[in-house]
C-alpha cells in the first residue's frame, strides 16, 4: 500500500496541499516530509516535465522547435508513483528518477514545459492523480509545481509559495549536485545561481501557466530557515485549514 492511500485526513477528509515556488526553495524536501508527516501522497510535477523532456532528447526532438515538441506530446507513457518515502517517475516503462536530473535535461525542461500542448497533456494527468489520490476514504495530497496553486488545483485547501535568497538557492542546489561553497566552489554555485534565475525569468514570462503566486496562497521565505522549521510551518497551516 502507498503512504497515505487509505489514511484519514487531518479531520476526517481529504486534503490537497499546493506547494508553488522557485527551483531550489526546497520544495521537494518540504513536500515529502510533510506528506509522510500528514500520511498523504505526493505528487513532483516537475519530474513530469523532465520525463517529458527526456523522453524528446532520447528521440532527437529538437526542444527548441515548438511545434515538433507539440507534435510528440502524447507520445511518451508516464506513470508517477505518489509514495512520498519513495517517489517515482517511469517513461514507458522504464524508471528514469536518476535520468531527467542531468544536466541535459535542466537544460532542455523549460522550453519543453513552455509547449501548450504538453502543459495540457500533463495538466490532465496531474488532476486524474490528485482525483484519484482524494477520493474513496484517501486522505489527500501533497502537490508540487510552479501553477499548483494556479492552475492546476485552484480549490486546494491549502495554497503555499516557496521561495528564498537566489544565493541560499544556489548553494543548495550546488550542493545537491556534489557541490560546495564551503570547499572553494564558489564558481559551481555562482553558474548554478545564474541557472536557477534564469529558469526562473522563462518560467515566469512563458504565455500558458506562468509560475506565479496563486491567489490565497501562503508565502514562506525558506532562507533563513531549517528544512524542519519549514516543514513545522506548512504541517501547522495545514492543521489550521482541515
């Protein structure tokens, strides 16, 4: 059984939390710990957007061509496990958690998710998931993304913006990806924080779901913060809501 698959909801319902922000505002760390806290599911809809585009550079579709990406948007087979202890991501069956994490792929996944076509073929497979995961008993789910809030679940009980200093960011990041500012890799979190922010100015300025703060929504600033304080924050709001 996944986590959360038959747990009651804070108070006896179903719950969806909405977690929006910049790259590297630890949103993921936040999700899965406060999904495995609350016994909810967990959804990382960017990992979709990166199956989605590791699946056009493993078939030689130029990213930058739109209506190529447009014509193969339904081509590739996803399936995301919601465990929040151990999430997956499979592109036509084979798991590609490690894959769409290369550097190929954070170079390629903004002008794929910038497609119409394939934000609407993956808007309705978040929404069939976060259907599924609030229904028959099911306590609720944990959703990450940049137009959570938004778009995809407007109605989710609870509405949270992640963000924080675009150098903690960096430095994070850098971290997670063997990196170290403490180590004298000051130029490595330097060309990670200028990826970040320019992830960020495509995202927001793209014409179909910019990220942007959804109305309603609560916003953390995360850099002068632990991940458990983080986490404590966003499992007390959520006890407030439901």
């Amino acid at each position: 059984m996944e986590q959360g698959q038959d747990t009651p909801g804070a108070a006896g319902r179903s719950v969806v939390v909405a977690v929006d922000g910049t790259s590297g505002s630890g949103k993921s760390s936040t999700c899965r710990a406060v999904a495995d806290r609350l016994g909810l599911r967990y959804l990382d809809t960017g990992a979709q957007f990166r199956a989605v585009t590791w699946w056009m550079l493993r078939h030689d579709v130029d990213v930058h061509d739109a209506a190529a990406v447009a014509a193969h948007a339904g081509s590739p087979v996803l399936a995301s496990g919601t465990d929040p202890l151990a999430p997956s991501i499979t592109v036509d069956g084979t798991d590609v958690s490690v894959e769409i994490r290369s550097d190929e792929v954070n170079a390629a996944v903004s002008p794929v998710s910038a497609v119409p076509e394939v934000r609407a073929r993956l808007l309705a497979l978040q929404r069939e998931i976060i259907t599924e995961s609030t229904g028959g008993g099911r306590a609720g789910i944990v959703v990450e993304g940049r137009d959570i809030g938004s778009v995809v679940w407007p109605d989710a009980e609870l509405k949270i913006y992640l963000t924080a200093d675009p150098a903690a960011r960096a430095a994070r990041r850098a971290a997670e990806n063997g990196g170290s500012a403490a180590a004298g890799d000051a130029a490595r979190v330097a060309a990670t924080q200028e990826s970040l922010l320019a992830r960020d100015r495509i995202d927001s300025a793209r014409a179909v779901a910019p990220l942007t703060m959804a109305d309603g929504a609560v916003h953390i600033d995360s850099t002068d913060l632990t991940l458990d304080e983080v986490v404590e924050l966003v499992v007390g709001l959520v006890t407030e809501r439901v």
